[in-house]
C-alpha cells in the first residue's frame, strides 16, 4: 500500500493532506515525504489529519516527531499538525505525536502560531568550484557577522565554514552554495554540493580546513546532512549565537 500528498500553499505555509494508511511498511515513504516538503522551506509544514488518512497503530505516530527532529534545527521549518476528524483529534490530545510536535483545531490557528516565531535573518551565496572559495566563504561570514553583531560567534563560524566549503570542493567536485541564517539565537551555516555521499571523518591536513569534521561536530550545537531533492546534498551546522 503506498501513501499519497495532496498539498496546497496557503498565506506561505505547504498545507499537507496525507491521503492513505501509515503503518510500518509505508512509514519511511511517509517520514521522507515530509522532510522534502520542509526543504522547500514553506512558512510551516502543516499536515492535516482527515478521514482519508488512516494511522494502523499509535506507534507510527512516531514519525511527526522524527521529522521534527530532523527539520526544527535546519532548515528549521515547523511542523504542524491538524486533526480534522474527531478520531485524529483525540489521537492527537492524547499525545499520539509526542510531546513536541504542536498541534491545532484548523489550519488557520497554525498557520497564525507559525507567524509568531521569530524573526530570521539570512543570507546566501555561491562559490565557485576553486581552492579560493573557502577564502571568499570566510570572508562571506566575516561581513555577515558584523552586518548581524555576532561578534562572539565569529571564530567558530569562520572554523566550520571553512570545513564544509572546502568539502564541497576538494571532496564533493562542486561549486557550492552558501547560506547563513539567524533564528532565535543561533546561527545556521549550511553548504549545498553536487554529491549525495555524506561528509566523512579524514586525517587533519596543513591548511585551515583540514581538520576534519570532528572538530565542526565539537564547536556546533548540532549538525548534519541532508539529501537535496534536485541531487546532492546539504551539509549544515548549527552554532549558539548567545544574545
């Protein structure tokens, strides 16, 4: 049995009806469905639970907070839910999609949470396929930095921006694209190349970014890759930007 989406756009969020049954042999179909609807980076994900949704088991409910974990720290999109029939609500009251995923009588009530989240800032930029990109990458977040005052962040940024663009060129053969984001307190960096193979652990070499990604998992808060839908990959880190 396979699922389907039927999605609208709606005031910028991807309102999502799921249209079949969750069980354990349609959940990967389900959960990656969800990621790629978030890395169009919608408002919000709002996935409406009707009649023409079936769930086999509160167990599989399970997946909205897998999403939600992988989608609130990059591309930090959030996930909504709305229980459109009596049964998905009481699931739903119940705590059948954990504690962290917030859900809604309509779509119009999350769409209105959406829109009081905090205000983000961001930045982007492409880099050619050069042993110069990793200079005009550092020099990219040092403007940026100073255009958002996050002056004690700079260090670590410059050190994690350094690895990935120089991942997506030496490892990855790519011109990548840059983008820095601000969000409630922490500051996004996130590199897109051509390659689908995830970023592996390497010997420290001479220059700057060299060290491996050992030391960018150490200075983030989180970090990590995902799939792009059009190919490759993006590979991001979260830092804490203080106040």
């Amino acid at each position: 049995m396979t699922l389907t989406f039927d999605v609208d756009t709606e005031a910028g969020a991807a309102v999502v009806h799921p249209v079949g049954r969750l069980d354990l042999s349609t959940y990967a179909q389900f959960r990656d469905g969800l990621l790629k609807f978030a890395l169009a980076e919608p408002l919000a994900v709002v996935v409406v639970l009707d009649d023409g949704f079936e769930v086999a088991t509160r167990a599989v409910m399970s997946v909205f907070t897998t999403v939600w974990m992988r989608v609130s720290e990059w591309p930090g999109v959030p996930l909504l839910l709305v229980g459109a029939s009596r049964e998905h609500r009481r699931l739903l009251d119940e705590g059948g999609a954990g504690t962290f995923v917030r859900h809604f009588p309509s779509v119009r009530e999350a769409i209105a949470d959406a829109r009081r989240r905090p205000d983000r800032r961001r930045d982007e930029t492409w880099l050619p396929a050069s042993p110069v990109s990793a200079l005009m990458a550092r020099r990219f977040v040092r403007d940026t930095c100073a255009r958002w005052h996050l002056h004690d962040v700079l260090e670590d940024a410059l050190l994690v921006v350094t690895e990935l663009v120089e991942n997506a060129v030496d490892h990855a053969r790519s011109a990548p694209h840059l983008r820095l984001e601000l969000r409630d307190r922490a500051l996004a960096i996130a590199v897109r190349d051509d390659a689908a193979a995830p970023p592996v652990r390497r010997a420290p070499g001479p220059r700057p970014g060299g060290r491996g990604v050992a030391l960018v998992a150490k200075v983030s808060r989180v970090w990590g890759h995902t799939p792009w839908p059009a190919g490759g990959k993006v590979v991001w880190a979260v830092l804490d930007a203080g106040g």
